[in-house]
C-alpha cells in the first residue's frame, strides 16, 4: 500500500512564481510607459512639423501678395490665414492652434507670421506635464534679387 506523504507547501511571496509574476508585472509597467512616450513624443512631432510648414507657407504666400502690390493689409492678412488653415490641417488633428499672427513691414519688404501649438499629453500626465506649447515663427522678405526666407526663432 501507497503511505501517502504530506508535504508543506511555502507560500507564495517565498516561491520562484512570486519572483517571475513580479518581474513580469515590472516590465510590463515599463513597456507601457515607454510607448506612451513615444505616443506623446509622435504628437509633438507631428504639431511642430505641421506648423512649421503652416507658418512658412502662409509667410512666403502673403509675402508674394505683397509683391504685387494691389492688395491692402488686411487683404494680405486674410490670404495667409487661409493658407496656414490650408497647410495646417493635421496639425489641429493632434492638439489645439491658436490664430497666427501676421506682422506686415512694407519698407523691407517682409512677412512675419507666427503661430503657436498646444499638444495634450496622454501618459506623461503621470509625471505632471499636462501639454506642451509647441510654437512657430517664420520670416519672408525680399531681399534686391530674391526672396529670402529664415525661422526667426524655434522657442519651446
């Protein structure tokens, strides 16, 4: 006959299970943290890229309108508007952009337009950054031979 044997069984925080759950559960707090980084990090990307591009095409726009000479401010304003608005579309897909603004110097002649971006943040709320402004400056003008064109400042 079979003597039946009892054995005692250690618990579970002093088992070798106890110690892969724990590192299991760590790394997968880990890797979740980094990929919302990454997501955040993307979305500020994306913003800057999009207004980036939004600025300089509605400054090389409404300084080509100055150009020509037949259209008042206010006219040359409302055509950069429509331009950053068109070259700007993901942009507001990612976060918020408050209207630019458009700085008109006829005696240079230049276009300054400058815009500025907030970005939500998704899990970098957990370190105490909710968003983060995101702006944007561009430069037109024209010089004697040619149009000229510089980021006047890339501030965070």
């Amino acid at each position: 006959m079979l003597k039946r044997r009892t054995l005692t069984q250690a618990p579970f925080w002093c088992d070798e299970r106890f110690s892969a759950t724990g590192i299991f559960v760590a790394m997968t707090i880990a890797l979740l943290l980094a990929a919302g980084a990454a997501v955040d990090f993307a979305r500020v990307v994306n913003m800057r890229e999009g207004i980036d591009q939004g600025v300089r095409t509605a400054s090389e726009a409404a300084l080509r309108a100055l150009d020509d000479r037949r259209l008042s401010d206010d006219q040359i304003r409302t055509l950069g508007l429509s331009q950053f608005d068109k070259s700007s579309v993901f942009a507001r897909q990612v976060g918020t952009i408050e209207t630019p603004a458009i700085v008109i110097d006829r005696t240079v002649p230049s276009v300054t337009v400058t815009a500025k971006g907030v970005v939500a943040m998704t899990v970098s709320r957990l370190s105490g950054v909710s968003e983060i402004s995101v702006p944007a400056t561009y430069t037109a003008g024209t010089a004697p031979a040619d149009i000229v064109g510089a980021v006047a400042s890339r501030d965070r």
